[in-house]
C-alpha cells in the first residue's frame, strides 16, 4: 500500500478548497442575479403603475368640488413615489403608490356615485351594503397562501393594507351619518382598493 506524500494530500486539500470556493462564488453570483433580477422586474411593474395612474389623472381629473385638494394630493404622491423608485427605495416605492392610489380610488367613487346618492342615507347604506358584500366574499385564505413566499417587506406591507380595510368601511358608514350620505363614499372607495392593493404587491 503506497503512503501519499505530504505536500501532495495539501495540494488536494487546495485544490478541493478552490473548487468549493468557486461554487460557492458562482452560486451566490447566480442569487444575486436573480435577486437584481426580480428588482428589476418589480421596479418595472411600479413604474407602469405609476405611469398608468398619472395618465388617469391627467385624463380624468377629480371632479367633486368637495375634493379640490385631492388631486395634487395624489399627484404629489405619484411623483414620490416615482423618485423613490428612482432612488432605489422599491418598498418605499409602493407605499407612496399605494397611498395616492387609495385617494385616487376614493375620488373616483364620489365622482361616479355622488349624484346617485344625493342626500340620500338609504341610497349610501345600499352602496355600503355592497362593498361590504365584496370585502366579505374576498378569500382571505387563498390570499394568506400566496403571500407564504413573498419577502418580509411585502408581506408587511400586504397585510397592513388588509387591516385597513375594514375600519374604512366603517368610517365611510360614520362620515356617511354625521355630515352627508355622499362623504362616505371616499373611504369606500378606498377599502374596496386595500382590498386589491395586496394583489398588486404580489403580482
């Protein structure tokens, strides 16, 4: 039986050490590509939304005279959130989309149910009654499934938009009761939004 010399054991053990090196390089070089990979493509889905909802705006301005400051409200917060994208802030990012896509939301119930609802309890609590009957059909399951493998940073994000939602339906119902029936349908609009704002995260 040969004995195997010394510096030829330590030559091995480098050359075993160099391989595992060069796997290791070469499979955090391929994580990494996938992680800028997959950055890049949800930069680029918040950038056509961002896009998307500053073409609505630009088409259909808000029309209620009672919300004259919501649409710079959510130009302003379209135009932080394309900056944070910008800087490479991508969670940041989509907070401030969806923030001005909640308003936008909001705006566009008033203006598409005011006239409907006038003065009108009966009229809004009809309407309420069908946000709520949306919001009570959305599975919440198949929803908490799909957010297993999400980062934490989304799922964050996914959940406290889904906590929102139904005290905004509650508030539509008490602004709906102490000032006009049509107040309320701004924060229905925009719990019935948290609902797919989630979706958006997860697309």
């Amino acid at each position: 039986m040969s004995v195997i010399p010394s510096w030829a054991r330590r030559e091995a053990l480098w050359f075993n050490r160099m391989a595992l090196r060069g796997t290791i390089l070469a499979l955090t070089f391929l994580l990494i590509s996938a992680l800028a990979a997959s950055a890049q493509d949800a930069s680029s889905q918040i950038k056509s939304e961002i896009e998307r909802l500053q073409q609505s705006l630009k088409d259909k301005p808000v029309a209620s005279p009672d919300l004259a400051n919501v649409g710079s409200a959510i130009g302003d917060g379209l135009n932080s959130s394309s900056a944070a994208l910008a800087a490479g802030h991508l969670y940041l990012s989509l907070e401030r989309l969806g923030q001005a896509e909640d308003f936008l939301q909001g705006a566009r119930t008033v203006d598409e149910k005011a006239d409907a609802i006038k003065e009108s309890l009966p009229a809004f609590e009809a309407e309420w009654g069908k946000a709520n009957e949306q919001l009570a059909a959305f599975d919440k399951t198949a929803w908490q499934r799909s957010l297993e493998s999400a980062p934490v940073a989304i799922r964050a994000l996914a959940e406290a938009a889904q906590g929102r939602t139904l005290p905004l339906l509650e508030g539509g119902r008490g602004f709906a009761s102490a000032t006009k029936p049509h107040d309320g349908l701004f924060y229905v609009g925009q719990a019935l939004v948290r609902r797919s704002s989630p979706t958006f995260c997860m697309t």
